[in-house]
C-alpha cells in the first residue's frame, strides 16, 4: 500500500496533535499531584489519650473495655480505617492477651474482614 505527501502529512498532523494533548493532560496531572501534595492532611487529630494496654487481668478488662470502644467511636476517624482500628485494639493488648487473640487475627487475615469487635466480643 503507498500512500501519497498529502496522507502522511495529514497522518504526521494528527500525531502532532495527540502528543499535544497528552502533554496537556500530563501537566495537568502533575498540577493536581503537587496540589494534593502541598494540601495539610485532613486526618483528624485524637480528642482522647490512648487507654491503658490491658494486661488481661478480669478486675481492668471492666474499666479497659469501656475506655477502648470510647477512643474507637470518637477518635476512630483519627486512628484510621477499619484494619487500622483493628490494629489499634490488638497493640492495645499485652503481648500474652494478644497471643489469646491470634485465631482473630489469623481470621481477619483470611476474610480480609477487620471488624475490631472480633476482638473484643
């Protein structure tokens, strides 16, 4: 197939202009990115001091259980999504309570479902 001066220059024309477009549109992506770069987070700040790590004695899980869902409902904005928040109540366990825990963690993994309250139920 030959093509004639005028088609390759129609042709040559074209590509012209989509590489100009394109060059547009990276711009205005590299725009966007240094704007959301330069934009404060909108993470919002705690409102509450953490509570104390259980240790898993019976008598402070009464007093533990309330201060955790408390930190949870009105900081849990702050703290992150639900794997976050999930995350947030297993490091809030001593090391041996965390190990009684692991076949929830474990769970979560497996479903992929970071419902903190598989932890506290």
């Amino acid at each position: 197939m030959t093509y004639t001066a005028t088609q390759i220059a129609a042709a040559i024309a074209e590509l012209q202009t989509e590489v100009r477009r394109q060059a547009e549109v990276i711009q205005q992506q590299g725009n966007e990115l240094l704007l959301l770069r330069t934009r404060p987070s909108t993470k919002t700040k705690s409102s509450l001091p953490d509570p104390e790590k259980f240790n898993g004695q019976v008598h402070k899980f009464d007093t533990w259980l309330p201060s955790i869902k408390a930190k949870l409902r009105v900081d849990g904005e702050a703290i992150g999504d639900p794997t976050a928040q999930f995350y947030y109540v297993y490091l809030n366990l001593d090391s041996h309570v965390q190990a009684m825990v692991l076949p929830q963690l474990s769970q979560a993994e497996d479903d992929q479902s970071w419902a903190y309250t598989s932890i506290l139920d």
